[in-house]
C-alpha cells in the first residue's frame, strides 16, 4: 500500500511528509489529551493554561496539512490509493482537530471542577478510567494509520462500544448523586460534560479508524454498521 | 591462458577435421568432405549440448549440482563451480558475522534503533521495540517519528542538537520515564539508544527530597532558636519573660535533637549487621514497656489495652522496642482525648502479628502508600503540632524489614487507623 514507488521520487516524498505531519498532530493532540485528564485526576490546574495555548498549535498544523493536501493534489493529480490517502488525510486531520477542541474542554472543565467544586463527590477513578480507553482507542487508531493496517482498525472500531457503556454508566451514577443532594448539580454537570468529551474522543478515534480503513481497502465503512 | 585454451579447441578440430577428411579422401572426394562435414557437426554439437548445460545451470548456479564436462569445458566447469561454492562459503560466514552482530545487539540492556538519514527504522532490538511499541517485523521504513509520536521527542528529533538526551515519559505505559539519545554514525545514520530510567528518575526525586526535606526540618527551629538568642542580646528583658523564652529555645533544641537521633538510628539500621537470629526476645516485658510509655505520653487522656496471645520472638529488642513503641505513640499522638486504643500480639497461622488499632483521626487512604518514606506527612501542621520528626515510620518500616516482617496499614480517614507488624514464621521462638 502506497509503499510501491512512484516514478517521481518527489511524490513519494510529499506523501509520506503529509502522512508524518498528520501523526506529528495526532501525538500533540494525544499528550493534549493526556495532560488535561492528569490534570482532572491530580487537581493540579496549573497546566490547564498550557493545553488552551497549544491549541494553537493543533490549529497551525490542520491549515499546514491542508495547504499541502491541495499542493498535492494540484502538482500530482494523485489516483487511486495515493487519492484514498490524500482524501482521508483531509478528514483525519478534521477529526483530530476536533479531538483538540475537546481536549480544551476537559482543562477548562477540570479548572471550574477543582476551583469551585464540591470535594465531596467521587470524581477521579471512573472518569479517568473512562479517558485511558478513549486514549488508548486514540493510540491505537493513530498506529494504525502509521501502519495502514486495517485489521486492528476494525479493533478500534468495537473498542468505541466499551467507551459509550462506560459513559453511561457514568452519568447514570452521577444522577443518583444529583437526586440525593442538590448542592452537587454544578459540579455534577461539569463532570458529565468532562465525560461528555471523552466519550466524542472515542467518536473520533473511531472516525480515524474507519477512514484508515477506506484508506486501506477502499472500504468505505461509516454509517453502515457493524460490518467492520 | 585463454590463448593457449583457443589454441587448444582450434588445433583439436583442425587436426580431426583433417584426419576425417583424409581417411575418406582414401574413398573418394565426396566421401572426404562429407566425413569433413560430419566430424565438424559433431564437434559443433557436443560444444553446443555443453552450452546447454552451462546455461541450465547458470539459471540457478550451484556448487551441488552437477556440472561435468570433458576437455577444456571440464576445466570451466570446474572453475565455476570452484567460484560457486567460494562464494556461499563467504555469504554464510556473512550471515553469521551479521547474526552475531545482531544478537549482540539483543544482548544489550538499552533498547537500540538504527535511524537512516530520513529517520526511518532501519533495525532494533527487542528492548527498544517494548519501550517504544515498535513492531519491527511491520515497522521497517516507517519513520519513527511516526510511531513515537509525543511533541517533546518530535521536535528533539527535528532540531538536530543531539549534544545530550531527552527525558520524556512513555504514552504506552502509565508513569514509566525514558531517556532518548540519539548518535549519530557513519555519515547519516543514527543511532537512537533507548533506556527506561523511571527507577534512577523516582531515586533521584526521594534523594532530593530527602536533602531538601533535612535541611528545611531542621532549619525551623534552628530560625525559631536564632531569633531567641538575638532578643534576648538585643533586649533588656524581664526575668520571668527570660525564662519563658529560655523554655521555647529549649523546646527547640529538644526537637532538634530528636530529628537528628531519629536520623543516627535510621543510619544506624541501614549499616549494623542483620538482627541476631537466635536471641529470644521477652515479648511480655517488651510489650509492657511499650504500654508503659505509651501511657505516659498520653498522661492518662486514652484507653490503652494489651492483649498478648502469641508467644516470644527471635530478634534485637532494642529494634523491635523502638518499632512498637514508635506504632504505640503515634496512635497516641493522633488520637483524640478520651480516645481508644489498643495494642494486640497474636498469632494468625504461621504468622506473629503485633497490631496497633485506634479510633483516632485516621489517614486518607491515598497518602498510605508514602506514609513510610521520610519526612512524609499526610497532614504537615499536625505532625509538627503533635512532636512529630516525620521519621518514625521510616524507622518502623526499616527494623520491621530488617526482621523480614511487614508494615501493613488499614486506615481512612475519620475511622481510626490499624498499623500492623507481621512477623514470618521463621521468627518463632521454639
């Protein structure tokens, strides 16, 4: 796949430049990630400023990727599966700058929880627990995109079921706490908009997934299903 | 010599070609040169079937197969194949030099990637492919960049300054820390050496810790007792406010004391010999001593029970004193008036357990784990408040090991605390 050489070696350079940058953004948004959910468990908000800065850089690296996604397809008017790489790449780099949006969410969420909060419900344990799989589901979909192996993007696929139960499950929990004592609501409902962003990082990833596949195979897989 | 071979096949046909010719020359001139015909065809064709067979073999050249000849092909032949099987010879003593490359590669403790110019992963080793979530077999010419995707080592990668390596922790498994170095070799390669340093990272954070925690532990009242002494040099004080200052400054120095005497006896733990194995220890007397003082620290604001159910011990009293003892004033420290306590020497199965249970003000499950390192406090003001030198636990937790007995404590907070020792059966006294 797309490892077949191209008479112009300048083309496969430019290919494999786009794939690097697009996993150079997907890393950045995955530590994003990473650090606002470590900010969420510890309480130390101090980073929170950070992660709302380097959005900025999420942001640059979409418009670079898809000014050179048009040079691409503007110099080498690419066909079949080079065209099926160029294509997702346009949409993984939506997805992933979308999974940055939620990413500041989660720190600013984190920031009001800690800053204003009631101490007294239980908050870390399910949430993060919650965020390593939708992480992980991240990972695994960027990987598989390093790799343009779609077997183990179907495994990210089924994975995204886990991270829906989970959400519910928690937000069901969160409820009961709101029912008993109406103090909690505040912080309750920035907790589930918290949870809210994790469950549309798995979304995503799960997109991720499903456009490595097309990239893959040519299969296109969305809206159909568990066909993968 | 490629003379002297022509030579040699043009003469062998002339003079056959010649003898053909001249023996059916004896016939007649027809049969002269249809002999002349015949022998040359002949001759023709065992050269050609010859061919044949060169360029069967050389379809797939090997030593092993078979590939004879007569005359001068015999002499080819045999040259080929001397060649042939010289140079399997050389590719396998190759492939072993590689393989031995390669398993020492393995054998190293550093996970190791060779990088090509653009970064690619050239070859790694097992180590690097556990640190890093590389799986070589699929991953050859990937950039790496690819796979080890965080920011920091991104732009370490891209900004050419490999004068010193990077700290930066691994995505793929929770809290581990890695060094990354790269070096570059031979021209444009590189080399990346990869080491997991989470221990020397969590080593080199108590160390600081420690230094850190030391000083500021004793500079507190050291500040507390300078400021005294200047007051009482600067100012013409009343007697009896004299003495009042006098006290504190004694109190001071007191505390002073106890921190570095808590320090001499967690030294003296970490370098005296290994407690003695056959000393009988009087768990009675022991234990009646720890209620003892106990009790006078308390002045009489708790409950103190003993309970003792399991028999005598092997070990150094003088260790295991200061260990029960230290269980014993802690409860008492962080229980509130009027409250419970109780002290319990038991045996369960094979195991001594001596247990101290309070109904004080507990600990926060999460500070547990770090309860015994020193100079920890779960709760900094009332530690110091109660006389606290943030050592105690350290040296309970240090003679307990030393008897291979465990600290194991159950605690939450606003329930109480229960702090055990469990002793191994090996420590019985018969």
């Amino acid at each position: 796949m797309n490892e077949s050489t191209h008479v112009s070696k300048q083309f496969d350079e430019d290919l494999f430049g786009l794939r690097t940058h697009v996993l150079e953004m997907g890393g950045l948004v995955e530590s994003q990630i990473r650090a606002a959910v470590g900010a969420y468990a510890s309480g130390e908000t101090g980073v929170v400023k950070d992660i709302v800065e380097s959005d900025h850089r999420v942001n640059a690296y979409e418009k670079i990727i898809d000014d050179e996604t048009v040079t691409v397809i503007a110099k080498r008017q690419p066909t079949a599966s080079d065209l099926r790489l160029v294509m997702g790449i346009t949409k993984i780099v939506t997805d992933l700058e979308r999974i940055g949006d939620e990413a500041k969410k989660i720190a600013k969420g984190a920031r009001r929880v800690h800053e204003h909060g009631l101490p007294s419900l239980p908050r870390a344990a399910d949430v993060r627990h919650v965020a390593e799989e939708a992480v992980t589901m991240l990972r695994d979909s960027l990987d598989c995109f390093a790799r343009l192996d779609a077997s183990k993007a179907a495994a990210v696929i089924h994975a995204d079921a886990k991270v829906d139960s989970e959400f519910k499950a928690t937000v069901r929990q969160l409820i009961t706490y709101m029912m008993e004592d109406p103090r909690t609501i505040s912080t309750a409902l920035d907790i589930i908009w918290i949870c809210r962003s994790i469950e549309r990082i798995g979304d995503h990833a799960k997109n991720v997934a499903e456009h490595v596949i097309y990239i893959a195979e040519g299969r296109d897989i969305r809206h159909t299903g568990k066909e993968a | 010599m490629v003379n002297s071979m022509l030579f040699q096949v043009v003469a062998k046909t002339a003079v056959g070609a010649a003898i053909a010719l001249a023996l059916g020359m004896l016939v007649s001139p027809v049969f002269g040169w249809g002999f002349f015909s015949v022998f040359l065809l002949v001759q023709m064709a065992s050269h050609l079937g010859y061919f044949l067979r060169l360029e069967a073999w050389s379809r797939n050249p090997s030593p092993d197969r078979d590939l004879d000849g007569d005359g001068i092909w015999h002499e080819i032949f045999s040259r080929l194949i001397r060649h042939e099987r010289q140079l399997h010879a050389d590719i396998a003593r190759r492939d072993q030099d590689l393989k031995q490359v390669a398993a020492a590669g393995q054998a190293i403790v550093d996970g190791i990637v060779t990088l090509d110019s653009g970064n690619r992963i050239g070859w790694c080793n097992r180590t690097a492919e556990r640190l890093l979530g590389i799986d070589l077999k699929v991953d050859r010419g990937l950039p790496i960049a690819n796979l080890v995707r965080q920011p920091e080592f991104v732009s370490y990668l891209a900004a050419g300054d490999y004068s010193r390596p990077l700290r930066m922790s691994i995505e793929r498994q929770e809290d581990r820390v890695l060094s990354v170095h790269v070096l570059p070799y031979a021209g444009n390669e590189r080399l990346l050496q990869v080491r997991d340093v989470t221990d020397i990272e969590r080593l080199d954070h108590m160390r600081r810790d420690f230094v850190a925690n030391v000083s500021h532990e004793l500079r507190t009242p050291l500040t507390v007792l300078s400021g005294f002494v200047e007051t009482l040099r600067e100012l013409d004080l009343e007697p009896d406010e004299q003495a009042r200052y006098l006290g504190m400054m004694f109190d001071q120095s007191v505390r002073m004391q106890q921190i570095v005497q808590d320090l001499l006896t967690l030294s003296t733990l970490e370098s005296s010999p290994p407690p003695p194995e056959r000393d009988r220890i009087n768990m009675s007397a022991l234990l009646a001593n720890v209620k003892r003082d106990a009790e006078v620290l308390s002045g009489g604001r708790h409950h103190i029970s003993l309970q003792i159910e399991a028999g005598d011990i092997y070990g150094s009293e003088s260790e295991l004193h200061s260990a029960f003892g230290n269980l014993a004033t802690n409860a008492v420290r962080y229980t509130p008036d009027g409250g419970q306590i109780s002290l319990y020497w038991k045996t369960e199965g094979e195991q001594s357990i001596y247990s101290v249970t309070d109904n004080g003000v507990g600990i926060d499950p999460k500070h547990i784990p770090r309860l015994t390192e020193r100079f920890y406090r779960a709760d900094l003001g009332r530690s110091r408040e109660t006389g606290g030198t943030g050592l105690g636990l350290a040296i309970v937790k240090h003679a307990l090991s030393r008897h291979q007995a465990v600290l194991d404590i159950t605690s939450n907070r606003g329930e109480g605390s229960c702090f055990k020792a469990v002793f191994p059966a090996a420590r019985r006294a018969a």
